[in-house]
C-alpha cells in the first residue's frame, strides 16, 4: 500500500459512482453547485464574505441537513405509536408422510401438495411508555439540531471574522514596517556617506543593518500570516481572494467594551447556542434514561388483528381446502428479567445523564473563563490604545519640531529621520492593539450570542 497505493480499478470505480452521485438531477446533485465550486473575488470586503459564508460553508450546510434529519427522525418516532400493518404471501410445497400413530384417522398419512398462505396483520400499540418517550426525544433532537445550527452559524461567522482581522492586522504591520524599513534605508546611506568622511562609526552601520535585516524577515512573515488568513478565508466562504482585502479594519456597530463583565456573563450563559445545546443534551439524556427504564421494566400493551388465508390443494386425509381465520386480540408484555437478552440498559442510562451533565457544566465553564478572559483583554487593550494614542501623538509633535529645526537650520535630517521612525513604531502599535481591540470585542460578541452578521456595517 504504501508503494503502489490502492488497487487502480477500486479507485476508478469509485470515482465513477462519485460522479454519478454528484451529477444527479436530484436534491444530492444540486450541492454540487452551492458547495463544490471555489467563485472568484476581487478584494471582498467583511460583508460579503460573511455572506458568501452564510450560503456556500459546509459546516453550515450540514448543520441544515441535520435539521432535515431530526425531522425525520420525529417522524419515525411518531409511525412507531402509529398502526402497524404487514402483509406477507408465502407458498410452499409440502411432502407429508405419516410413520407411525395409533389413530386410524392418520392412517391414510402420505400426501404432497402445494399450500398457499396469505397473511394481514395490524398491530396497533395502546400503552408503550418507551415509544412515548422517543417521540418526545425526538422532538427535542429537532429542537436540538435547530441549535446546532445556530451554532454552527456563529462558529463560521466568528471564524470568518477573526481571519478578517488577522488579515487586515498582518497587512497593517506588513505595510509600516516596509515604511520603516524605507525610512532605515536613508539612514543607512547617511551613515555610509559619514564614514566616507570620516564622520561615521562602522559599528553603527553594522548595527542598522542588523536590524534592518530583522525587519526584513518580520515583514516576510508577516506576509506570509497575511496569506494564510486569505487562505482560511477561501475555505471558509468558498472564494478565491485574488485581490486581496481592503486597507482599513472592518466597521462594526457596537464597538465599544461592555460596562461590566457581569452582564456579560449573564447574556453569554443565556445566549450562547453551545451552553443551550448541551442543556438539551442533558434533557435528552434525562428522557433517554427514563426510556430505557421504561425498556427493561414497563409492561407494553397492544391490540393486533389478523387474517390468514390458507389454501392447500391436497391433504394427507385426502381432499383440499380453503380456510380462513380471523383473530382479533390483545397482547400484555410483562418484562420480567433480562427479557431482551442483552441486560439492561438503564444502567448505562444513568450514567449517560450524568456525562451529560458533565458536559453542559464544562461547557459553561468554558463560556464564562472566556468572557472573562475576552474582557479583561478588551480593558487592557482599551489603556494600550489609549496609552498608544499619547505616544503618537507626542511622536507626531517631536518630529514636526524636529522639521522645524531642520529648515531653520538648527538641525540635520538624520534626526527627522529618527523622529519619523518613533512616529512608525507608535502608529503601528496603535494599529496593532486596535486590531486585537476589535478581535477581542468579536470573541465576546461570539461567546454573549451576539450576531457578528448583523453588527457588520
């Protein structure tokens, strides 16, 4: 297997009854256009590509189906309280012979003839606790399923935001310090024309080329972070970004910090679908208990009616006949011990409730560690920005005095070039902390249950 691969027929095969499959005119073939197909795109901004998530996401696609089938998995669990009606045609051919009796009537005892049966049968169950309880399982799967797809939804959107970001971060930083490293390039050609006077130390010209090296590589790398975010974004929203994403952070409505993480915490723990998902896993578990007891101990009572039609053409008495019997009757099912054979399954049933409960509390838990944690971050990046803000524009007032020295003669343009780095270097940690601001204020937004759709502008 791993020289040669698989077998070349079993591949071809396969790939065969794959384009078959998807080439239906039927509801399967029809994915094929939504989902299959990468659309190209220009330079998306957040809106559309929230969009083109909404419509052509797989994940989101199959939280849908999911729908579908809770659906008709309710269905079913309802045909299950519903009448039971079965026909069955059976011929047989039967060689009779009798060997041995004490009964004269037997003695003519040698026969072979056909038989023909014909069966109805309608069996209608009138208390069965365990059906009862899978239909109202079934109605919470489908209500489970509806949140799952919201769910499914608010990870995309998020998802989809969060590179959106990423990438717009990436390019920011990308874009000052290719400025910066402009800006280092005249500095390193004024220090070389030093040294051609004797003015200059090489000490300082392998220094600033050192870290014009270093800046070099952040800048490749941060290509490189801003390539794989459009990346992650074509497989999220089924385009090929082929030219690139707009300059600016996305506008969004509501950008502000929450006054207090108590709201928060109490919007996310009603809000959040992943909290309200395990709740219903906990409640189907519940019911899944009851109705496994019910299984193993609850008697189950049903009416059944049936017709046979016997036609036999020959007997061993000698003679053929029609017969045709009609049973109408009620049938009590008392499980005492073991009676599926196969233990009980309340036991397991249990337990199942309480990793379920397990599971919503570690869920919760979760949620609220991250509301915590995406506010405290939104507090602290509120003082970066705020403490960032002051540095540029300090910055920004050294090096207009810097230029006013300059064209009064009273300074050298090597220090407005210095002045002008500073000024990069606050501007682009402005950028950046904003970036994380707005990444911050996306997970909290995600984990309260927020639309991160509609907040787009």
């Amino acid at each position: 297997m791993r020289s040669s691969g698989i077998d070349a027929r079993a591949e071809t095969q396969s790939e065969e009854r794959l384009a078959r499959i998807l080439g239906a005119d039927n509801a399967t073939g029809q994915l094929d256009s939504t989902f299959g197909a990468m659309v190209q795109a220009g330079n998306p901004d957040l809106g559309s590509l929230m969009e083109a998530a909404l419509e052509s996401n797989p994940a989101i696609g199959r939280a849908a189906q999911g729908i579908n089938r809770a659906e008709a998995q309710r269905l079913n669990a309802i045909f299950g309280y519903l009448p039971q009606v079965s026909a069955s045609l059976q011929r047989d051919r039967l060689d009779q012979e009798v060997v041995e009796t004490d009964n004269q009537v037997f003695q003519a005892g040698t026969a072979s003839y056909p038989v023909d049966t014909d069966r109805i049968q309608i069996t209608q169950p009138i208390l069965d606790l365990s059906r009862i309880f899978g239909i109202r399982i079934a109605n919470s799967a489908r209500s489970l399923a509806e949140v799952e797809y919201v769910k499914s939804v608010k990870d995309v959107s998020a998802e989809v935001f969060d590179q959106y970001v990423i990438a717009i971060q990436s390019k920011q930083r990308a874009d000052f310090l290719q400025a910066r490293l402009e800006l280092m390039d005249q500095q390193v050609g004024g220090i070389e024309r030093r040294i051609g006077v004797g003015e200059g130390q090489v000490v300082d010209l392998a220094s600033m080329r050192s870290e014009r090296g270093s800046m070099a590589a952040e800048i490749a790398f941060e290509r490189t972070r801003y390539q794989n975010a459009l990346s992650t974004l074509s497989a999220l929203t089924g385009r090929v970004i082929t030219g690139g994403l707009p300059g600016d952070l996305p506008a969004v409505s509501g950008y502000d910090r929450p006054a207090g993480v108590d709201g928060a915490l109490a919007l996310g723990l009603e809000e959040n679908p992943a909290i309200m998902a395990a709740a219903f896993e906990v409640v189907m578990a519940n019911m899944t208990k009851w109705q496994s007891v019910f299984d193993d101990f609850a008697p189950v009572l049903s009416a059944y009616a049936s017709l046979d039609r016997e036609d036999r053409d020959d007997s061993r008495f000698g003679g053929g006949s029609v017969t045709e019997d009609q049973v109408v009757g009620l049938q009590l099912s008392i499980p005492i011990f073991n009676a599926s054979g196969t233990g009980f399954s309340s036991l397991t049933g249990r337990v199942d409730e309480r990793i379920a409960a397990l599971d919503y509390f570690s869920v919760r838990r979760e949620v609220e560690t991250g509301i915590r944690g995406a506010h405290d971050r939104m507090v602290a990046l509120s003082e970066a920005i705020a403490a960032s803000e002051v540095a540029v524009t300090d910055a920004q007032a050294a090096l207009e005095r810097e230029q006013d020295r300059v064209a009064l003669g009273q300074g050298v343009n090597y220090s407005v070039l210095s002045r002008q780095i500073r000024l990069n270097v606050a501007q682009e940690r402005q950028a950046f902390y904003q970036a994380e601001y707005l990444r911050a204020w996306g997970e909290l937004q995600y984990l309260t249950g927020g639309s991160l759709n509609e907040a787009v502008e």
